[in-house]
C-alpha cells in the first residue's frame, strides 16, 4: 500500500463550510497527488506537489487549496464545499524506487456535500 | 491538454475468453502509459505499464500493446476469471518531469467475467 493513509475516510459536510483532507506518507516521497473520481470521468488530477511547499494545479482545481508543510503530509482544502464536490477524493505518490513517474494510490476520502 | 478516451465502457465475456480494452491519446510527448484495476469500494491498483520505447509487455495473463505512430494502447486479459471483474482504467502522461507525472485518465471500462 506504499504507506499512505488519508484521514478520514467518509465525511459528511454542509454547504459553504470548509473542508480539509489530509493525506499522510511515511516513505519520504517525494512527489504527492490529489485526484477526484466521479461516476462517467474517471480520475482527474486537482492538485499536486514536487516538494515541501512546492505545489501546483490540475485539471480541476477550482475550489481547492492544497498545503504541504512537510514531507509526510498533502492537505487538500476545500474553501466553501459545494454539492459539485461530492466524490471520492484519492490521494497518490510517485516512488522515488522502481520505474519512475508510477504512482500508487491511497484508501480514498468519501466526501458527500449536503 | 492530454486527452485519453477508453471504450468500451461496459465489457461482458465468459469464463476463459479473453477481454480487450482500448485507449487513445492526443499528447504525441506522452511516453508512459499505466493501466489501473479497480474493485468496488477499493483505490485503483496498478496493474501494469508501458513505455514508449517498447511495444508490448507481458505479465502472465496480462499484457498491453502500445502503438505511437496511432496513439493508441490496449490491454487484453487472457483465460478470464470471475476476479478479473472490476472496472480497468488506461492512462497516459508525458513521464516524469521535475514537476511530478501528471496523469491523465480514461474513463473506465466495466469489465464483468460471468460464469
């Protein structure tokens, strides 16, 4: 499971509140993802990070915020949570052994906006 | 940006037969191409990669094509079992930059081994 947890696991939340999603690594990866997964879009990159306060955006980054303080952890913040952004979020790594570039994929964050 | 589309979306084989799930992409940079295997309620797990510099690459039952000049890939799925269902998704990027390896995605394929 390359030793990544993402906490919580299922939220449940209102409109217009923030929420944080964190992801956490104890291998020292380097390279850290956020994606979203939606039924009929498959995965698509919000946010992602090459380094301690390195980050920079995907595909869908509108309405997220990300933060990496140190190594282990990737915050990903949602300003003011909308309906829109009910999903399953998925927090992955690249390895810094083995082919490079290859990510592998945490538990998954289950977010439903009411 | 990279396009990646995948079909089919649904795919239904019997017990034995193998399943071919095709991907094409846009980025003619995109050099390495990983595919994703998804149980309910699981995160996607990979199952196997490709890069450019190679044609095809085999592990057991599972192999992947790759055709640059066409932009496209494919995974095919040898004597199917009922644990190969789950929904398969392609992917492609241009490789590992000092920015990360940003992937883009297909859209899944639904793949059903029925007894």
């Amino acid at each position: 499971d390359a030793g990544i947890t993402q906490s919580p696991r299922h939220k449940v939340t209102e409109t217009g509140t923030p929420v944080t999603l964190r992801c956490h690594q104890t291998e020292n990866h380097r390279y850290m993802y956020w994606y979203r997964q939606d039924p009929g879009h498959g995965l698509r990159l919000i946010h992602y990070s090459y380094g301690v306060k390195d980050t920079d955006k995907g595909e869908v980054s509108d309405g997220y915020s990300v933060s990496r303080s140190k190594t282990e952890d990737f915050l990903l913040t949602l300003e003011s949570a909308t309906s829109s952004q009910t999903s399953v979020y998925f927090c992955a790594i690249s390895p810094p052994r083995g082919p490079r570039g290859t990510q592998y994929f945490g538990p998954g964050t289950r977010l439903l906006v009411l | 940006g990279e396009n990646v589309e995948q079909h089919p979306s649904t795919l239904s084989v019997q017990e034995g037969d193998s399943a071919v799930i095709k991907c094409t992409y846009s980025d003619s940079a995109s050099n390495y191409f990983p595919w994703y295997k998804q149980e309910l309620g699981k995160r996607p797990q990979l199952i196997i990669d490709i890069r450019s510099n190679v044609g095809e690459k085999k592990d057991q039952r599972i192999a992947v094509t790759l055709n640059k000049t066409a932009k496209h890939f494919s995974l095919h799925i040898t004597e199917t079992q009922p644990e190969d269902s789950a929904v398969y998704f392609c992917a492609a990027s241009p490789g590992l930059t000092g920015g990360g390896n940003k992937l883009t995605f297909g859209t899944g394929t639904q793949l059903k081994v029925e007894l």
